[in-house]
C-alpha cells in the first residue's frame, strides 16, 4: 500500500517525464505499448491466478474479457499509431485564403485512472493503452477489491513499462481520497455513480476533465419469436451477457429482462434449460461462473433475495453459499418494482424477468427509469428495433447479442446520464486522453484592413459581404460598384 | 409568449424545479427531436438577428459602449453564418455513421447514431453577449435539445433584449431564457441538466463543474487564460501590428478570452515593435483615445477598479511606456503599453482582460516558450515569425487550445476548427461541427447477426475453447479456421 506523504516526489517524477516531451515520441509510445503486449503473453498464467483468487474466474473467461480483448486492443493501438498521432487538415473558406488550417491531436499531460474490481486487468489496462499511445504520463490506481490482481499490477508494470512515466499506486478510499486532491490534466474512473460524484467533485477544483464509466441497470428487451428463430444461440447469449459476465457483476451485464406476458413461460423454460446446461450442477466447481467479490456484496445479494416480497418470486436457483461467497444463478418472476432488485443496479447473478402486456411497452419502461450503460433487444422486428433506436436513450444499443459491443473498437464505448459520459476503446481511447489543439497558418502577404479601426460604413459593407460569404457582393464593393449604406 | 409579469416574479429554486419539469415534459414529448422543427428554430433565429439588427446593436452599446462596426464582426456576422452553416449541415450531421466491424463480432453491422442530450443550460459571457449566448444555443437546438439560456446579467439591455426576441421568435415551450444574477443562477445549477455549456471565468467554472458533478452532468466550459503573442524580428511589421492591435483593443478593449494578453519579444526588437504599437494606436483612435468613439469602454466598475489596480501596483511603476489614461466616470482606459514589468506583478499573474499590454524581453525567443507553458495552459497562444524552425517548435511546445501563427484571434471564426481550452482554459470545444456534437450523445449501435456463433464464448470452458477465442480475438482468420478443423 502506499504511503500517502510519499505520493508527490513520484507525482513530480512523472510530470517531468511529460515535460521532458519523452512520452509524447512515437518511440517511446510504441515501445510502451510492446511492452504491455509481452506483460500480457508473459503473464498470462499469473493473471488467470490472480483472477481465479479474486473471482473465482475461469481462465477461459479471463481470456476472453481480459487477457484476450487487452491484446486485441494493444495491437490495434501499435498498428495505428501513426494515423492517430497525424494532425488533420481543416477545410477553410476562399475568404482566408493563403491561410491554412489543422487540428493536432495532442497529450492532456499527466493522467490519473481508476479502476474497478470486477475486470481488474482489463479496466485498469484498456484506458492505460489509450493513455500511454496519447503519449502521456500516467498514474494507474486498482481496485483494492482485487488484491491479487492489483498486487500483480504494481508488480509487472514497472518491469515491463517505463517506471519513470507509469506508475501503479495501490490502496483503499484513503489512497484515493488523497491522489483525488492532486491536479491531474485528466481522470479516467470506471466505478460506481456515487464514487463518480465524489472524482467529479474533486476534479472540479482543479478544472480536470473527467471520464465516468459508471453502470446502471442494462435492459434486454426479449421479443416473442417464431420457429424460425435460433433459440437455442439467443437464449445463450442472454446467459452468457448476465451470468457468464463475473456473475453479473458488470456494468454491462444484463441487469433483468423485459418480455410479453404470453411469452414469458417459453422464455423461462429455455432459459432454465440453458442455465443448467452451460453452468452444470455444480458451477463453482467447475468455474463456469464467478463468485462474488466480497462478504458485502455478498450480503447486499443475500439481503435482496431475502426480501420475502422478492423471495417469492424466485423460479431458479437462490442458492447462496456465504463460505465461499457464492450464489447460484437465480432467476424471477415479477419481483415487485420498487424492491431493491428493480430499482438497483444488481450487479450479481440475479436475473428478474419483468412482463409487459406488450413488447413496445419496453420503451416506456426503460424511459421511465435512469439512462443505462447499455440497452439490449433480442428481435427480428425492424420496426422495434428502430423504435428502440429512436426513442431510448443509453450508453449504446445491441441487437440480438450481449456485452460483446466491449470488443468491438470501432464503436464508442461510454455512458450517457446515469451511466456516465466520456467513452474509449479502439480511436476513442486515444482521443480521450487527448485534446484537440487547433492550428491556424496565417500568411503575412496579404491583409484584409476592413478588420480593424477606424470604422466606416465602406469597410463595414465589405464585412458583411465577406461573412455571409458572398464574394460577388464583396468585389463589387470593393469595386465601388455595390452601393452600401 | 412570456408576459411581463413573470419577469418580476423572482427566479427561485422551486421555479427552476418547476421550469425543468416542464421542459422535461416537453422534450420528452419528442416535439424538440424532428428535422422541421430544428430547422424552424434555426432558421427564426436567423430572423432574430435580421430583423433586430439595430436593436441589438443598440442594446451592446447600450451595455459596452461598444464601436458598432465591433459587434457587427464579432457578433452579429458569426451568429448569422454559425446559422447558415447549421442549417446547410443539419441533415449530414443528423446522419448516423456507419462503421466497419471485425471478426471479433462477425457477424455483424455497426453505427454511430446522434442523439440529444436532452435539456440543456447555457449561461453566457458578459463581453460577447449576444454571440456567447445564441452561438451555443445554436449547437443546443441542432442537436434537438430542448435549451435554457441564462445571458450574462452584467449587460442588462442585451439580456433582456434576448429574453425578449427569444421569447417571440423561437418556441418557447422548448428554449427558455432565465434572466439574473447570482441567486438565479444558483438556482439553476440545482437542478439536474443533460449538458451544462459555460462560458467566463476559471472561478465560475470551478463553481459550476463541482454543482454539475452532484448530477453526473458533463460540462463544457470555454474559459480564459493570459494569451500570449511571440514576436519575431524577421516580419512583416505593420501587418503584425495590424494584427496584434485589432486582436487586443478592437476585441472589446481586450476584454476577450483570446484577445493578446502580453507579447514576448527580443530585447533587440522591443524598441521597433513598440514603436510601430504606437504609431497604429495614434492612427486608429488618435491622440486622446479617452475621445474615440471606436474604443469599447470597460463593462463596470468593478472590473475598472481591478485594471486601474494592475497598473497601480508599485511593481509596474516606471514601466507604463504608453497611454495609461482614465476616465473613471465613463469607464473609459486608454490602450496601455508596459514594458518588462516583473514577473511577479499583479499584471503578470492574472488574466488582463483589458487594453493593458505588457511587453516583455527576451534575448533568445525560444526561451520565453518554456515560461509561457508554466503559466498554466491558454485558450490560445500566437506566434509572429517567417522563421520555419522557430514556428514548429512553437507548435510543438506550447499546449494552448489554438495556436495561431502571424494572426491573432482569427480562428474564432474558422468554424471548421474546434474552439475551446484545455487545463485552466477549459474542457471541450465548439463552433460548426463541434458545436453540434457538444450537445449530442454518440450512441453505438452494434446490429448481431444468427449465423456463426462461437460456443467457445460460453461455459462450460475448456482448454479447446481457449484456442478459438485466442484466434477470435486477435481477428486472425486463419487461426479461426485452423482453431476450428483442429477442434471437430
């Protein structure tokens, strides 16, 4: 842990290495990025450990959120490099010619991310790629939810990074209260809503901006369907986007499901069916779900589906093992709307079923409640889903899969309202920790005097012809041809 | 239509309340989202300021005694071409984006649609104030949000003249203007917003981030700094001149965010620059600029008493080389040249935001940039040189939100370029394009199709698994297809 009197001679350390322009060199951008790329290979057998100690993580899910997406965009950072860092040329109106104009795209400077506990390595590394190939420095701070995970950071980073310019600071609420009171020229946090008020908050003091990937509570929509449909790969994906996620502890895992009342019944059957196949009878066992973090959140679980107005409606599972902090994948029917499991985000393996009398009124449901990180409609209808489209509003839209828009990199990754605002992955990372510097080329040859003083009605008509960009106007003005007044 | 009679109720924290109920109302109502109605606000706002040429003009000299030829350039003439250009552009920034995907996902189709925010609060600048109130507003509407303007109250004729044409022109059931002060203002920024745009000081800023923070409200804010000017020896002189002379006094008498707040340049040039300075200054507003009608005057006395105390400080006695003059009555100050004040004096620790302009010198060029950078970042920065070298290491180094080289101020009207700060000076941009994505949320659309599925990405997990994920996920096809013969 660190010491929190130590932080500032490390904080100087870093700013300098900024200064110093080391971080802003292609080289050194690359060679950063290499490095995080061989931590990734040679590591991968300590991450898998970590993640199973903290989680209770199948090493096959670890890759394929963690280890394997964190590569995915580390080499998609290397390779595009070089566009990302070029400047972009601006078009500009005849009126300024020989001027020319583009917008750099240059570092914020010193940079402060915070990450979360339930992808340790994956929401701690993804902003620290966008961070290091915007060629800045960094401060990266885990969660200390995850120990083993956080331990591994502070201890890899430094040996496969520049230590001088990316530095892990490990620690709990004082930590971050402490490096929070610090200037940074940009914070990236991925947590929850309250902690995002209080890095907002801190932030402000200083005019840092910030990015805020918080959560919220991710809807599927489910529509009826036909023969025609695939049962069989939709229902997995809905399995796999609630309890295949870190036991649904993820701010884009399917928080519950909104159906039509007929319909309810197949669904609860396929997905019974489905849940018992893909997690067997024993998933702890065999690692096909995650268990929960810690004995709180534990209890806030427990606590919820103790709740005899919610216990009720269980329809699968509701096993809780506190031992072992695990809970089974549960599901419901109905749970009544105020309790806590329908107004929270649930984060855990706790899938409610909501009916509707029809599927459009989704919409209405999901408007009436805080925007989330992600919305999610399992249809074929067209219509629905451009309904969906147009009148909800959330970080982003999925159809018919979930979670899997995090591996994409060409789409934005980010919140809206409630679920924060900001987004990265793939250019969006870099960009992020980024600004756009604009660029003006001016000539000294030649000069238009109806800029400045003294003031007249001639250079006044000149003016107004220039702006509205009417060069006819404007040369027979000039040419005394044009009458003003 | 607002009656009269509102505008004397006071503005308080239940009339906020009460006035976001009713624009979330209407905004959820759908009524603001529409191309039509869009473009009918847009283009009445257009008629605003065509029609109330003279009565705007009116009011900001009414406000700033501001030379008409001034508001016409900096105002009236970029509201309107902010509308042609929103207007001409409106369905192609509408448009959702279409993006490639990769095998990652295959298969699948994705975009990038624009939404609105929502209902959003923009609170306006008191030395631009009609152009830093609607030019945003204008951004806001296209983007379909429903919008409050809170016009600076530091210029009540154009606040109100705002209120006023806003309320007749555009629909008042989805754009609002809250006139006041302090309290109204707090009131505001209780409330929940989609966006907050802010434009004015640091301090105000830091006001505002920290009350949008308790909602999880993004912000952009446009604030200020100390914009410095690098001179060369090997220029065009007078046309620099021009330009740094129009960029200081004629921006409202350097009372702009990106009017020149001090110039560096070498202990050999001073005198030459300093010279020409002197001659344009006598050229443009004659021997008594106290007299000139083309100089704005100062928005109040507060923000006299803060400039005459710049120059009042024992650290720049002896060093105001030029002008100096004051009518304290009339809030009238006199272009005011001074040359090496100590770095240390109140003139060169805060921004001037006034017709004050310390020169400083320098034996090498180059070595003034490291000072400017540790002055905490500027909205803008410019530099006057033919010198190749000296201009890229300018560009290089020094972090300001835009960077001019041979001008000053003139970005501000490029709207192809984003304009806004970075550090002290602020957090996001705006102008043309990028005043319309500061009020949108970019939402991803990820359209998945049936065909293909990995079962690879679900449990029960297997060593067999891992392999097709790995191949997955580096978006090797020949790793997918050999992952998958080596599988069955």
């Amino acid at each position: 842990m660190a010491e929190i009197e130590n932080l500032e001679p490390d904080l100087e350390e870093l700013r300098e290495s900024y200064r110093s322009g080391k971080t802003k060199e292609a080289s050194w951008r690359k060679s950063q990025l290499k490095g995080l790329l061989t931590l990734l290979k040679e590591q991968e057998k300590d991450i898998f450990k970590a993640l199973e100690q903290d989680l209770g993580k199948h090493y096959a899910e670890s890759y394929r959120d963690e280890v394997g997406t964190l590569t995915k965009s580390v080499n998609l950072a290397l390779s595009s490099l070089k566009d990302w860092m070029s400047s972009r040329k601006a078009k500009l109106p005849i009126a300024t010619f020989p001027s020319t104009a583009e917008v750099f795209p240059e570092p914020l400077g010193l940079v402060l991310i915070i990450s979360s506990w339930n992808f340790p390595f994956g929401l701690s590394l993804e902003p620290v790629i966008g961070a290091i190939a915007a060629g800045n420095s960094v401060v990266l701070k885990p969660s200390e939810l995850a120990p083993a995970s956080s331990s591994l950071l502070a201890k890899t980073i430094p040996t496969y990074l520049d230590k001088k310019a990316v530095k892990v600071i490990e620690g709990g609420a004082a930590v971050g209260e402490h490096l929070l009171r610090c200037k940074w020229d940009k914070i990236f946090f991925t947590g929850n809503p309250r902690v995002g008020r209080v890095v907002m908050t801190a932030a402000a003091n200083h005019l840092t901006p910030v990015t805020l990937e918080l959560g919220g509570k991710c809807p599927a929509i489910f529509d009826s369907f036909s023969s025609s449909w695939d049962k069989e790969m939709v229902i997995k994906r809905v399995l796999g986007g609630k309890f295949g996620a870190c036991a649904g502890q993820a701010c884009i895992a399917i928080d519950y499901i909104l159906v039509q009342e007929g319909f309810a019944p197949t669904l609860l059957e396929l997905l019974r069916n489905m849940t018992k196949k893909m997690f067997g009878e024993n998933p702890r066992e065999t690692k096909s779900m995650a268990r929960i973090i810690n004995k709180k959140h534990f209890l806030r679980l427990k606590n919820i589906l103790d709740d005899p107005s919610v216990q009720s409606c269980i329809v699968h599972g509701g096993g809780v093992d506190e031992d072992n902090l695990f809970i089974e994948p549960t599901i419901l029917m109905n749970p009544p709307l105020k309790a806590s499991i329908m107004t929270d985000e649930i984060f855990g393996p706790l899938l409610p079923i909501i009916t509707l009398k029809k599927i459009e009124d989704s919409i209405e449901f999901i408007n009436s409640r805080p925007k989330a990180l992600a919305i999610y409609v399992f249809t074929k209808n067209e219509t629905l889903k451009r309904r969906i489209i147009s009148e909800t509003s959330s970080g982003s839209v999925t159809f018919n899969d979930a979670i899997i828009q995090y591996a994409a990199d060409t789409i934005p990754f980010g919140g809206v309202g409630e679920s924060g605002f900001g987004r990265y992955h793939g250019k969006f990372s870099y960009d992020t920790f980024t600004y756009e510097k604009a660029i003006l080329r001016r000539s000294l040859l030649t000069e238009f005097w109806l800029r400045f003083p003294p003031w007249n009605d001639f250079k006044l008509a000149l003016t107004k012809s220039a702006y509205s960009f009417d060069y006819f106007g404007f040369l027979l003005v000039l040419l005394g041809l044009k009458i003003y007044s | 239509m607002a009656e009269d009679s509102e505008t004397k109720k006071v503005f308080d924290a239940e009339a906020a309340a009460s006035l976001m109920k009713e624009l979330r109302g209407t905004y959820a109502s759908g009524k603001t989202r529409s191309y039509e109605w869009r473009v009918a606000q847009l283009k009445n706002l257009m008629k605003i300021v065509d029609d109330h040429e003279k009565d705007i003009l009116d009011a900001i000299r009414a406000d700033l005694s501001k030379p008409e030829q001034e508001s016409y350039i900096a105002e009236i003439s970029i509201i309107k071409s902010s509308c042609t250009r929103a207007l001409g552009e409106l369905n192609r920034w509408m448009k959702p984006e279409k993006v490639k995907t990769s095998i990652t996902t295959f298969p699948s189709s994705a975009e990038i649609v624009s939404e609105p925010l929502g209902v959003v609060l923009i609170i306006g600048a008191w030395n631009f104030p009609l152009l830093l109130a609607l030019d945003p507003a204008i951004g806001a509407i296209a983007a379909g949000n429903a919008v409050v303007l809170k016009p600076s109250e530091l210029c009540p004729a154009t606040s109100s003249l705002i209120a006023k044409l806003v309320g007749k022109y555009l629909d008042s059931s989805c754009i609002k203007v809250v006139e006041g002060a302090v309290a109204e203002t707090s009131a505001l920024l209780e409330q929940k917003w989609d966006k907050i745009f802010f434009t004015g000081s640091g301090r105000v800023g830091r006001i505002v981030m920290a009350a949008a923070a308790k909602h999880l409200t993004p912000v952009a804010l446009e604030l200020g700094g100390k914009c410095p000017v690098v001179v060369d020896s090997d220029i065009n002189l007078p046309v620099a001149i021009r330009r740094i002379a129009g960029g200081k006094w004629a921006s409202n008498n350097g009372q702009a965010c990106i009017a020149p707040d001090y110039i560096v340049t070498t202990k050999d040039f001073a005198p030459k620059l300093i010279d020409a300075l002197k001659h344009e200054l006598e050229a443009w507003y004659g021997k008594d600029p106290l007299e000139s009608k083309d100089l704005a005057h100062i928005v109040n006395s507060n923000h006299f008493a803060r400039l005459a105390k710049l120059l009042d400080d024992d650290k720049v006695s002896g060093k105001i080389i030029h002008g100096g003059q004051r009518d304290k009555a009339n809030l009238k100050f006199a272009p005011t040249i001074l040359l090496d004040v100590p770095e240390d004096s109140l003139v060169m620790n805060e921004e001037i935001f006034g017709p004050l302009l310390p020169i400083l010198t320098v034996d090498k060029l180059e070595d003034s940039f490291d000072m400017i950078t540790s002055r905490g970042k500027p909205l803008a920065a410019y530099l006057f040189t033919n010198n190749k070298k000296l201009k890229e290491k300018f560009v290089k180094t020094v972090s300001a939100g835009g960077l001019v080289i041979n001008d000053t101020v003139l970005h501000f009207a490029e709207k192809t370029l984003p304009f806004g700060g970075v550090g002290e000076s602020g957090m996001g941009s705006y102008h043309g394009k990028f005043s319309y994505e500061a009020f949108s949320h970019r939402k991803s659309v990820l359209y998945r199709g049936f065909a293909g599925d990995a079962s690879a990405r679900y449990p029960p997990y297997s060593d067999r698994k891992l392999k097709l994920l790995k191949a997955l996920l580096s978006g090797s096809v020949v790793g997918v297809i050999l992952a998958l013969i080596g599988w069955s």
